[in-house]
C-alpha cells in the first residue's frame, strides 16, 4: 500500500529529472508519540504527509520537520470535535485533495479499573478513540475515494481484543479497553459498508511502546514500533480488509 511509485524521465539522462510520486498519508495525533514517528518515517520515504494535530502552535517538532520537509502539512484538527473534524476534511475536499492511506492514530488512555473510573473518564476516552475515529473516517470519505488504493488503518491495541482479555490478568484501564474493543467493531463494519467504493479498513496494534502512554517498562522503542508498523502495511495483500493485526503482521483474536 504505501511503497513507492517512480517515473523517470529521460532527458540526457539527468538524475534530476526523476519525478517522485508520493502517496498522500493523513496522520491524526501527529504531534507527538506514535505519530510523530510516523510522521517522520513516511516523510523519509517520500510520502506526503498531512499531520493533524489539536493545537498547531505547540506541535513545536513538527514544525522543525516542516523546515527541512516540503511535502509536510500542518492541519488543525481535534478529533473530539465534530465541527473541526467537519470543517478539516471539508476544506481538504473543497481543495481536491486525495488520501491513499488514513491513519486514525489519535488515541488518549486512563489506566482506572471497573471500580474506580469515572463517567466523565469513559465519556472522554470513548470520544477521542472510537467517537472521533468514526467521525474522521466519515468525513474523510470524499478524499479517500480520489486514491486508487485507499486504506484506513485504525490504531487499536491488544488490550482491546476480547480474546486475550480470557487468557491475561492484565487489569485497569478499563475505559480504554472498551473503546478499543468498539474501535475494533468500527473497522469490522466499516470494512463491510465501504467494500463497495473500494475502501479497505484495517485495525493494527502497534505493540507495548515506549511513549508516554505506554510507559518506561514497554517492549519496543516507538521508532522499532513503528518500522515494523509500515513493513506490516507494505504487506497487506490487496484483498485484506476488516482485520485486525499486530504491529508483527501476525493476525490477532478479536
């Protein structure tokens, strides 16, 4: 899905006449963490990337990467809102944008258990994992049918597979299991309701990583995460569609 494509042109023979194609890349929750590095390693690869990101002014690092990346936008967009989801993907459309790959990154966590979390926690957590994931993924719809290929990927997690949840004493966080759980019905269904537009979605779990959420004791660093991440995606067969797989490729247990 997101390996390159090249076209030469040959005139005399100067290297500089080579034309990248890039495939255009919308990341949400660029500013930091896992999609950050996304950011990064899709910049690398020649992608264009439009980073969404809550507050623009303090995505201080992406604005460092802007500088040396010309292919890299800012775009303002708070997940948890509809109106600025809205308003994002309309401009992007009104603008006759395409994305080829949507990657609905933007998570948030609370490690409360079943007897401690709080209706507001739930309310918050269920609206930026799986409220605003669907609302991005529907407004998003208009540019995503201008790509050849496109794919949503979902960045669930393995605490959100009920199958596991049988074979772990893993406790807490009992908000964000729930939401992943639902984010995982999201592309389940949604994988079926946009078969027939030729839009592929897929759930992936990037692993325990190193960041702010995942905590100093986690298995990967966010730059391994995500490098098996992208080698997961330049798998996918053209046919995969409503899976769920681990940052490994290995399918995983709804």
């Amino acid at each position: 899905m997101i390996k390159q494509k090249w076209l030469f042109l040959l005139s005399d023979c100067h290297l500089s006449n080579l034309i990248i194609y890039m495939n255009t890349i919308f990341i949400t929750g660029a500013n930091r963490g896992i999609g950050l590095e996304l950011t990064k390693q899709l910049l690398k690869e020649g992608n264009k990337i439009m980073a969404g990101c809550r507050n623009l002014e303090a995505a201080t690092e992406l604005g460092e990467l802007q500088k040396e990346f010309d292919h890299l936008y800012l775009v303002e967009l708070a997940v948890d809102d509809e109106e600025s989801v809205v308003s994002c993907f309309k401009k992007l459309s009104d603008d006759n944008e395409k994305i080829d790959l949507l990657l609905n990154n933007a998570g948030i966590i609370d490690w409360t258990d079943l007897n401690a979390v709080t209706f507001d926690s739930l309310e918050k957590v269920y609206r930026t994992n799986l409220i605003g994931a669907l609302m991005v993924l529907r407004a998003s719809i208009p540019c995503l049918r201008r790509s050849e290929q496109p794919l949503v990927v979902n960045l669930s997690s393995r605490l959100g597979s009920i199958s596991l949840r049988g074979n772990t004493q893993l406790g807490g966080a009992i908000a964000y299991q729930c939401s992943k759980a639902a984010l995982n019905m999201l592309t389940k269904q949604s994988a079926i309701d946009l078969s027939a537009i030729g839009i592929r979605v897929i759930s992936m779990s990037p692993g325990w990583v190193r960041t702010e959420m995942g905590g100093s004791d986690a298995k990967y660093e966010v730059n391994e995460s995500v490098r098996l991440m992208l080698q997961t995606l330049n798998n996918l067969q053209p046919g995969d569609s409503g899976i769920f797989l681990g940052e490994d490729g290995v399918e995983i247990a709804w």
